[in-house]
C-alpha cells in the first residue's frame, strides 16, 4: 500500500496529467482530421468514379494492412530523409490521421452501402443533385448506422496512442514509464493508474457517442 501511496504523489500525478494531456491532444486532433478525411475517402469509393475510385480503394486496402507502427515509423524517420521534417507531435498526429482515415473510409463505404439504394432515387426523382442528395438524404441516414463502428474506431485510436512511445511521444504511457523507470516499486501503481485513465478517455467518448446517437434517433 505504501508504494501506492508514494507512487501516486503531486508531483507524479501532475507528470502523468501532463502525458495525459498529450494524449487527449494527439487523440482528438488526429479524430478531427481522420473522421473528415475519411469520410471524403469513403464517398469517393463509393460513388465509383471510373479510375479515381478504384485508385482511391486500393490506397484505403494497402494501408488498412499495415501496422500503425510501420506508419509512425515512416513518418518520423523515413520522411526527413526527402526532406519532410515533423516534430514528435505532429509526425504522431499525420501517422494516426492517415492510418485512421484509412479505417474510417471503409466504414463510410458501408454506412452508406447499407442506405436502401431507393432513398438516392427518390431524391434525385425531387430534383435533388447528386451531392445534394449525398449530403442531405443518404449521409445523415448512414452516419446514424455508422456511430457505434465510428465510436469503436476512436477508442482504438485512443489506445494506439501507446504505440507513439517508440517515437517519444510524451504521451500518458510515456510519462507512466518514466515515473516506474525512477523506482520499480512503482511499476504496479502506474499500470493502475493507466488503466483508471484510460478507461476514463475512453468511456467518455462512449458517452457521448450514446447521446449523439440517441438525440439521432429523436430527431
């Protein structure tokens, strides 16, 4: 009990605060970004645009395959070797929003699949436009069947933030492992501590998503 108590002093819950903050920083940027691009990626996939879009799903395939690690790896070392250099934050926040928009553009693809092909009928019949009828008509219909994938998406998100470490991100894992790094006895205590925060980020975010998906359904 006492190395609880130790380990979980001002000034180490402050040090784990703060690799929280990046946490939460590096997370709701890349979901900002991803969740935008993403869904750009899944419309163009859809609307099967001759070339464009066959371009486009083979970019979505080849890094839906590849590990994030390889991702935050190419970023940060890779990149500034033709000339493209980005700090720990940023090269974290363009592997996580590029691997997500990835994920996120096939969930697009299907929410929108998953529309009855009637309502885009319908729609143009009223004289609607295509984009018009996309964004009016069949985007809200899909993004209601979307939100629970979309949700399990950004808490994966969350969680890969871990994986940044490799590069030094100084994020919440990061953080934690220096404190244990200082006393072993504190190993325990900061794994606790990781999971109750953790779990915090990410069961808010459920949250939110079972109050937007039940305003959703009332509206």
């Amino acid at each position: 009990m006492q190395n609880f108590i130790d380990a979980y002093s001002q000034v180490n819950l402050a040090f784990l605060l703060r690799g929280l903050w990046v946490t939460v920083e590096v997370s709701v940027t890349s979901i900002f970004f991803s969740f935008l691009i993403g869904t750009l990626l899944g419309i163009a996939r859809y609307v099967k645009v001759r070339f464009f879009s066959s371009l486009v799903g083979f970019l979505i395939d080849l890094l839906r395959n590849l590990p994030l690690l390889l991702i935050l790896f190419f970023t940060y070392f890779a990149l500034p070797k033709i000339g493209i250099r980005l700090g720990v934050i940023p090269a974290s926040i363009v592997a996580m929003t590029v691997f997500e928009s990835a994920m996120l553009a096939e969930i697009v693809r299907s929410g929108i699949n998953a529309v009855p092909i009637g309502q885009m009928e319908a729609a143009r019949s009223n004289g609607l436009s295509y984009a018009q009828a996309m964004i009016q008509i069949i985007l809200p219909q899909a993004f209601k069947k979307m939100i629970p994938p979309i949700v399990s998406q950004f808490i994966s998100l969350v969680k890969d933030t871990s994986l940044a470490t490799i590069i030094l991100l100084p994020e919440l894992t990061y953080h934690a492992q220096i404190v244990y790094g200082q006393n072993a006895n504190y190993a325990i205590p900061m794994f606790v501590a990781l999971a109750v925060l953790y779990f915090i980020a990410n069961y808010t975010l459920s949250i939110g998503a079972r109050l937007i998906n039940r305003r959703l359904n009332h509206a």
